[in-house]
C-alpha cells in the first residue's frame, strides 16, 4: 500500500511540474517571438521554490523545471530567476543544486511577500517596470491564503506587483480542494474567479488537474491576448471549457468536465 501510494504521488508531483512547465513555455515562446532582439531580461519570482528537488518522490522542483524550459524555449533573452522560500534548509539545498547551472540566480530565503518587493526593485533598478517581461510563480501547495506566521501566497505584495509589472506574467497553481473546505467552513477565503479578478490581467488560461492529493486550478494570467493551448490543456478562462473549469473549482459542478479537444 506504501509503495502504490509514494507511486501515486510521485505521478501527481511529476503532473504538477508538466503542467507548470506548460505554463512557463506559453509566456517564454511569446517573449522570445516579441522581444528576441531587444536584448531583454526574462525575469521570473518563484513564491514556494523549495529545495529545487521533492526529494520523497525524487523528480524535479519549480527552479529546476523553470531553468530547463528557459534552456528550451527562451531566445535572445537572458533569464534572470530569483527563488524564495521560508524554509532556510530547502534553500540551502537548492543553493547546492544550482551550483551547476551555466545562468546565474538569486536565492531570497524568508518571507515571499518581502522578498517579492526585492525582486521589484531589482527590476525597477534595471528596467523601466511596465516594459519588463516574465513570470511570477505561486504554487503554495495550498489555495490562496496566507497564515498568521507568514507561510503560503503573498497576497498582499501580488496586488500591487500586478499594478507596477504589467507585462510580467502571474502563473497560479491552486489546491481549491483546500479552497472549497475552507469556503464549507466560512473562512474569509476569496473564490478563484475572484482571485483571478484581483490581480489586474485582461488574460487568463485555466486548467485542472485532481490527484489523491487534491484538486488543482492552474491559471495563467497575462495583458496580451493569448490564444488557448489545448494540446496544453489551457483554455481560455471566458470559453465554455473555461467556465467549466472555473465552475469545478469552485465546487459548482460535480461530475466530469466537457471533453473539449
């Protein structure tokens, strides 16, 4: 029973990192197809980065996804990736791993929402703000909440990055499982179309995933128009696969989704 469990796990882990390399591909593919030749940073904030590797299932973490789609899909950019996490350990870890890797990045150990104001004015000292490109990643391995000690999304520091960083994607990989017992309970949790609502994107790809371990809302929001990627499983979240998918997180609809392809 142990075994099929750790297998299980290990196949929703690798999912969720398929899905979130998906997500990155989408923004890295348009910047370079725009800004090749602008000789531009990619930049891009990982909320949650951890150790860079889940060592319980032994398959690769968010930095280490990240770097391999930007060696894959970035052209004529140079990334410039900047990883926080509360837990000094997994970022002494992922200090380690990174050791190797040809382009340089930035470990900010502590707390997300100051650490994703450093990484602000990094780019401000760089970049005009609403002209920088690329992507901020929050996958709290829970939904959208923030606890008294600091720990989960930094809600507060997205509403005001969304406003300065226009063109700076926002990739969002929400448990709504976790979503809908708070909501059962009466928490003061927002729903996810308003979440979505409050952070200043015209843009937003959806899609769903459920495992043994939850279910999971992966949006995509951006101020360009973006096509839907289907063969990703990205839909736009204003079409009827959109809505549905929205609708299921919410805990509107129960039974199977369209079969949209």
């Amino acid at each position: 029973m142990a075994g099929g469990q750790q297998q299980g796990q290990s196949l929703a882990t690798i999912d969720k990192e398929r899905r979130i390399a998906a997500a990155l591909s989408v923004g890295m593919r348009v910047a370079s197809y725009k800004f090749a030749d602008k000789d531009y940073r990619y930049w891009h904030f990982d909320a949650n980065a951890g150790s860079g590797w889940n060592e319980a299932v032994n398959t690769p973490g968010s930095p280490l996804v990240f770097l391999e789609v930007a060696g894959l899909c970035l052209r004529g950019l140079r990334p410039a990736p900047f990883f926080c996490d509360i837990d000094l350990n997994a970022m002494r870890r992922l200090y380690t791993r990174l050791q190797t890797e040809e382009h340089a990045s930035y470990l900010l150990p502590g707390d997300n929402q100051d650490a994703l104001e450093v990484f602000a004015e990094c780019i401000r000292k760089t970049e005009t703000p609403r002209f920088a490109i690329g992507s901020v990643l929050v996958d709290p391995n829970g939904y959208f909440y923030r606890n008294p000690k600091g720990i989960g999304a930094p809600i507060a520091g997205l509403q005001w990055f969304c406003r300065e960083f226009l063109r700076i994607d926002i990739i969002l990989n929400l448990n709504v499982r976790t979503y809908q017992m708070q909501a059962a309970h009466s928490h003061n949790v927002l729903p996810p179309r308003d979440v979505l609502a409050s952070l200043n994107k015209s843009h937003w790809l959806v899609s769903r995933a459920q495992t043994k371990g939850g279910k999971f809302l992966l949006a995509v929001g951006r101020n360009m128009p973006t096509q839907e990627h289907r063969a990703l499983q990205l839909y736009d979240y204003r079409s009827e696969m959109g809505q549905h998918i929205l609708d299921w997180a919410e805990g509107k609809r129960q039974g199977e989704l369209l079969d949209v392809s």
